[in-house]
C-alpha cells in the first residue's frame, strides 16, 4: 500500500541557507560549563553543567573541583564571572559577538560577495570524462524559449536569501538559472531544443534533467564548502568573543585558554546538520548522475521520469529538487526528486524525476490530470521544493504584499511536495482556469450532478486568490 505523506521527515532541499552565524538570533538552551582543570597560567573551560548555578537577580554560584585552591580559585572568579556573562549574553544575542551592526553588517555582505564570485567560478566541465574548463553561464533552464518569455524588461525574480531573510530579488535575463557548468563543446548539447524553442522529443527531456541534477550537484558542494566557512567563522567569533570577556576581567597575567567546548549552540547545530543533509543527499544525486548517462547515450531507462504539457503558458520558469516523503506498506520512504517547469509559447512542458525506486510515488504524486490540481502541484514544487525558480516581475507585483511574505516564509518551512499550498502564487493560470469552468457552469455543460463539486472546487480557488493571513485574536485586558 502506497500513500503519500505531507510530514516531512527532513529538511526541505535548498538551493542556499542564509548567513545564520551572522544574524541576531537567540542561541537557546545554552547552559553553563563545568570547569575541567586549571593550571596557571593555563586554563579549560567546557560547557557542561556543574559549574555555575545562577539566576537572572543574583551572581553566579560556582562549584569548584577539590583540586583548585582558594588562591588559584581567588584569581580565577573574575575570569569566570565574566565567562558567565558573555554566555548569558550570547544567549539574548548572537551578534553580540560583533562590536556593532555596522561591523556584523559588513561581514555578512563580505562573505555574501565572496560566496557569489566563488559559485560562478569555471572549474572542469561536468560531462562524464570531460576536463576541458567550463564556461562561467551554463543555463539550467533555456534562456531564449523560456527565460527571455517570463522576463519583464530584460528581469526576472528570484528568491534570495539576505540579511533579513528570504525575499524576491530581481536579476538579470543573462545572470538567470547560471551555474559554471559545462565547457563549450558539451554546452551544444542542449542546442537543438534551445535553438527551435520547444522540447518535443525524450531526448530533449532527459538532456533537462541531467543538467537539473547536474547543477543541484554543483549546489550541493558549493553549499558545503559555504557552510564549512560559516561554521568556522560562526566558532571564531563565538570563541574570541568569550576568551575576550574573560580576559579583560582579569588583572592578573592573561590567560592561555587551551580550548573552549559548547553544547546546545543552535547556530552550530543547524549548521552541522545542514551538512549532514548534503553528504546525505549527495550520493542520491550522483546515482542519478550516473542514471542519466545510460538513457542520454542509449535511450535506455534507469530512472522514473514523468512529463506533461500543460495547456497554459506560466509566468514562472523551474529546475531545482524537492523530496517526496511517502509510505510503502508501512515504512516512511524519502525520494529526491528533480523538477521542472518551462514555459514555452502558448503551454509549459512539466517534468518529475526520481530513482526508479520511487517509480510508484511519483505515478501517485501526479495521478491527479485536472487543471487545479496540476496547478496545485507546481506550487508545491515551488514553495516545497526548491527555491530555484524564477518569475515574471508583473506576475509578482501583483500579488498582494501579505501573500508574498507568507510565500517567502513559507518556503523557509520544512515541507514535503506532497504539502499543498492555502494560497495562490500563478494566480494569472488560477483565473484562467476558473474562467473556463465558469463558462463552462454558465452554458450548461457540466453535467448536474458533477454542478455541486465544481462549485465547490471554485470556492475553494477563489479563496486561495483572496487569502490573508490570521489575525491574532485581541488579549482581553485583565480584570
């Protein structure tokens, strides 16, 4: 018995994370160290607890192992006091790590830039057994068929990740979908398609999908190498940030503090398991990698692909990964999946892809043909899936201001593509849509007993074009 699931069992896949080490977020649960040994001028400090007992009125208690004397115990209080008060400060605020927002600021722009000219780097082309350098604009998703069709004025949008968050961002035509992917020979490959502006034949699918995978495989390292630096910096900072309290409570010779361990530092967690879910994922993709190749080369299948064409042209291009978390006979599976969405003049060609384990989840993921429900599913792949994605600046402005910040929030939220969205995000194929079934309801040619559940239907479209988010009820004052 297969059945899909909407809880997820992990991490929504991400084309990027935002800058954690350097936004002022609480680091909860941090507690208090226990001291290890001390020997002047030397001195470890692990964070376990047993050393201080504190609350928020009083100084901190602290328990001192038998072995440090009441002079050594004098001379390091100080130290220790202040050791407690950079973590309690910490706890409030990670960015008190900076001396100001301006400094906090500028290394977060800092490291943004240096992230952004390392994506587009050329390294070696990513065709199997090919060395040549590859250019530094690779398109993922055909710039003149759809790229150019969406755009408004040479621009399209995009979700980014900055200091505030998620927003959408508006880049560049040429800029759009870019990875350093391919030398100029094996960048031909795609030519036939891209030259004539419509994918007709398989092969022009399963050459999309193998530079899907590609790029997400190109993403994924770049991720890692991302957050190996913001974990070594995030730790730097954090470290030199206590040693400094420390130090400068002290009147006596500075310490030489042999090593600093933390536990519970959210910041440090998320990360460590943000690269843990990448030497996760990264196997899947080069299985799927190397189960392309055959089908390019041969015409053979390995994987589990399904694709459609979908009677209206859409204002949002699409090539980027999600996960499909499923039941089979009881047991939770996880497939990565590739996805697809390009428009093209008059339609938008659709694509799903996985191992072909997951063969029975996708044909169950995209069993539903009628309109809404197509529509249904790409947003999911939008906003569940991946955030590589792109759409036209007329299309977004016109979504009202409360919707868009619940579809970039959203996004943020570890979902799975079997979640369906309350709101609209291609609200200009949702009208198209109800339009036709409203003619259709006015000229008589639905059947009646099928009249109650398109209308139903329709009610329930509409209200995800009018949704708003909930307001919180007013706190009744006390009496």
């Amino acid at each position: 018995m297969l059945a899909a699931r909407s809880q997820v069992a992990a991490a929504t896949v991400l084309c990027d994370l935002p800058l954690f080490c350097f936004t002022p977020q609480p680091l909860p649960g941090l507690r208090r160290g226990e001291h290890g040994e001390a020997q002047a001028p030397h001195i470890r400090v692990q964070y376990r607890a047993g050393l201080f007992m504190a609350d928020d009125d009083n100084p901190p208690e602290i328990h001192w192992p038998d072995e440090i004397n009441g002079e050594k115990r004098a001379e390091l209080r100080d130290a220790l006091v202040a050791y407690d008060q950079a973590l309690t400060d910490l706890e409030a605020d990670a960015a008190a790590v900076f001396s100001s927002d301006g400094e906090r600021n500028g290394v977060f722009h800092s490291f943004l830039k240096r992230w952004d000219r390392a994506w587009s780097k050329p390294g070696s082309c990513m065709h199997d057994g090919c060395s040549n350098l590859s250019i530094p604009r690779s398109h993922t998703i055909s710039l003149g068929a759809s790229i150019r069709l969406i755009a408004d004025n040479g621009h399209v949008q995009t979700p980014r990740y900055g200091a505030a968050g998620l927003d959408l961002v508006s880049v560049g035509v040429r800029d759009a979908s870019t990875f350093p992917g391919f030398c100029t020979e094996h960048e031909n490959l795609f030519s036939a398609f891209e030259t004539q502006k419509t994918m007709t034949e398989e092969q022009h699918f399963r050459l999309q999908a193998f530079r899907t995978i590609c790029r997400e495989i190109y993403s994924k390292r770049h991720q890692k190498q991302k957050a190996d630096a913001m974990l070594a910096e995030h730790r730097l900072r954090r470290n030199e940030f206590v040693i400094a309290r420390m130090q400068s409570a002290r009147a006596a010779p500075p310490l030489e503090v042999s090593g600093l361990a933390f536990e519970n530092d959210e910041i440090e967690n998320r990360l460590v398991r943000h690269l843990a879910d990448i030497q996760s994922d990264l196997p899947e993709l080069e299985a799927l990698y190397e189960g392309i190749l055959p089908e390019i080369r041969h015409g053979s299948d390995h994987l589990a692909m399904l694709v459609a064409n979908f009677g209206i042209q859409l204002s949002v291009c699409l090539s980027g990964f999600g996960v499909l978390n499923y039941e089979r006979d009881g047991e939770a599976k996880r497939g990565l999946c590739f996805l697809a969405i390009i428009p093209e003049s008059g339609n938008t060609k659709i694509m799903i892809g996985a191992a072909s384990e997951h063969s029975d989840a996708i044909d169950l993921h995209a069993q539903d043909q009628s309109s809404f429900s197509v529509l249904e599913m790409l947003e999911s792949w939008m906003i569940h899936g991946t955030d590589h994605w792109f759409i036209a600046p007329s299309a977004w402005s016109a979504i009202p201001a409360a919707r868009q910040r619940a579809i970039c929030e959203r996004i943020m939220e570890p979902l799975s593509l079997a979640d369906r969205s309350p709101f609209s995000i291609l609200d200009d194929a949702r009208r198209q849509i109800i339009a036709l079934a409203e003619a259709q309801l006015a000229a008589g040619a639905i059947d009646a007993t099928d009249r109650p559940a398109v209308e139903r239907t329709l009610q329930e479209q509409r209200a995800k074009l009018d949704w708003m988010p909930k307001r919180s009820e007013p706190t009744t004052p006390a009496t």
